[in-house]
C-alpha cells in the first residue's frame, strides 16, 4: 500500500496468490508476497563461499571473499570453516568424476552444475584439517590431495585407476 500503483497492480492477482499455502497466508506474510524471507540462510550470502559457473565444458570452482555477492547464473555453496577442504574435493580426480557422472547436460555437451547434483557429492567428513592446509600451500597439492582422498574414501588402486582414465 505504499507503492499504489503497484499495490492496484497486484490486486487483480490476490485471489490466486491468496489461495497459495493457506496456512501461512495473512499469518507469516501477506499474499502479495512474492516469496518467504530466507531467514535461514541469509547471511551465507555475506560468508566466504566456494562459486562456480553453472553451465561449461571445464569444472572451475573458487573461493569467493566474505560480502562478495554473485549474479546468476553463478551458483555458490558454504561450508564455513570447510571451505578449502571443500573446494579440495571438488577440484581432486573424484569431485570431477562425481560431476561428470551425476550433473546434467546441454545438448551441446556441457555440464548443467546446480546444487542439487553437487550436495549429493559424498564428502569425508573426518579429515586431519591441518595436514589438508598444510598440503594446498604446496605445489603438488593436485597429487596429494588426490592420494590423500583415495586413502579417505578407501579406493583400491583399480577402483581410483577407473575414476582418473575414465574423465580423460
């Protein structure tokens, strides 16, 4: 109602919008209201976040600074703390075999990454944080982070051998 011309817009919708979750209708909000508050992720928009572009040929994933916000279609996931060992997973030979398998396509061939497909991806929980610091400071981090994983997810040597040819 402080918006009339807006409010005289929306009138000639409030019966089916009205009609929407009648239970929360007039109660948690009114029914002109386009969507809920995220009251319970909003401020995962102002921590640092791993993002990633939602449609590509190439897997890129980066650590995106505490108040960066990002437009469409960039898609983003927080795991507070977990942050780098996180990303590890994503960019190691299984994150991008899980990717491969479970996301997606264009006709084109490209993958649709959304975060539906990517929080299925079976993370460890359990992992020495410090070693995996101390490891993505190095220059072969790609290979230890990759032995490091094949150890965490128990993978023989022809299990992990079918993960890393079969992306190539």
């Amino acid at each position: 109602e402080q918006y009339p011309s807006v409010y005289a817009h929306m009138l000639q919708y409030k019966k089916p919008l009205s009609e929407r979750n009648k239970a929360e209708t007039g109660i948690r909000y009114e029914w002109y209201a386009m969507q809920r508050w995220g009251a319970k992720y909003w401020d995962l928009f102002f921590q640092p976040k791993i993002c990633w572009k939602a449609v590509g040929r190439l897997l890129a994933f980066a650590i995106v600074e505490a108040g960066t916000f990002l437009t469409a279609p960039a898609s983003f996931i927080s795991a507070g703390d977990d942050n780098e060992y996180l990303l590890a997973c994503l960019c190691s030979d299984i994150g991008r075999y899980f990717i491969f398998k479970n996301s997606d396509t264009t006709g084109a061939g490209d993958i649709m990454l959304n975060i539906q497909s990517l929080i299925k991806f079976p993370v460890p929980h359990s992992y020495d944080k410090q070693y995996i610091s101390q490891v993505l400071q190095k220059e072969d981090r790609d290979r230890l982070v990759n032995a490091y994983l094949k150890q965490l997810y128990g993978f023989n040597d022809e299990e992990w051998s079918y993960i890393t040819n079969l992306q190539r």
